[in-house]
C-alpha cells in the first residue's frame, strides 16, 4: 500500500503537466574540456531540417531517368568529343612529319604554305 501511495497515477501526472502549460525553452551555456557546450530542452533548429530543392516527389522521375541513361549519354558525348577532336587534329598545323620507313631511315618534314583563301595548300618537300 506504502508503494501505491508513493507513485502517482498516470492520470495524475498528465493533467498536472497539462495545466503547466507549454514548456520554456532552457538553454545553458558552458565550457567542457576546453569546448563551449550548449543545453536545451527544445531541439535546435539547423539547415538539415528544411526541405532539400533536390527532396521530393517532383524530382522521381529525373532520378529514374538519369539513373538509366547516365551511360549511354556519357558514350554519345563520348563520342561526339571523338569526332570534333579528330576534325580539328591537324587545323592549324603547317608542319607535317612523314614516319621513317626503317629504323636507318631519317623522318621527312612537310611545310605547308597559305593559300590565297587563308587556308593550307598541298605541303611542299622540306628535306628527304
């Protein structure tokens, strides 16, 4: 009986903290081991608890969509990367090296001289 009269009910306990009313937020301040340490009865309130742009229902379908073509649009830009590449490998270039037909042999060096248009004309022999 002793115990029973100790503890109060349940019921009890919820109607008197009701009438108290809402809770005040307590903060303490102190230092720890050469940290500053903050105490609070609310939860703190950070960047993390607002909504992400990138979070929701909205961006499903791009998800989906870039998780199932990310490769094959990285192997079509791969290859158009290639092709402008390899149109404009020589653009520019007024010397040309012919490789050496053997190892004894010596590489020939083309020159190409500028036409009238401001373009390349057919490169001429430098030396052999």
């Amino acid at each position: 009986q002793q115990q029973q009269e100790q503890q109060p009910d349940s019921k009890q306990t919820a109607s008197s903290s009701a009438a108290e009313g809402p809770v005040q937020p307590v903060t303490r301040e102190f230092s720890a081991l050469g940290s500053k340490v903050v105490e609070s009865n609310v939860p703190f309130k950070g960047p993390e608890d607002e909504p992400d742009f990138w979070e929701g229902n909205q961006f499903e379908s791009f998800g989906k969509a870039l998780e199932r073509y990310f490769l094959p649009g990285l192997l079509v830009l791969g290859l158009i990367c290639g092709a402008i590449a390899a149109k404009t490998y020589n653009e520019g270039a007024t010397a040309f090296v012919k490789t050496p037909t053997g190892p004894d042999a010596e590489p020939t060096i083309f020159i190409a001289t500028p036409d009238a248009e401001g373009g390349l004309s057919a490169p001429t022999l430098l030396s052999e």
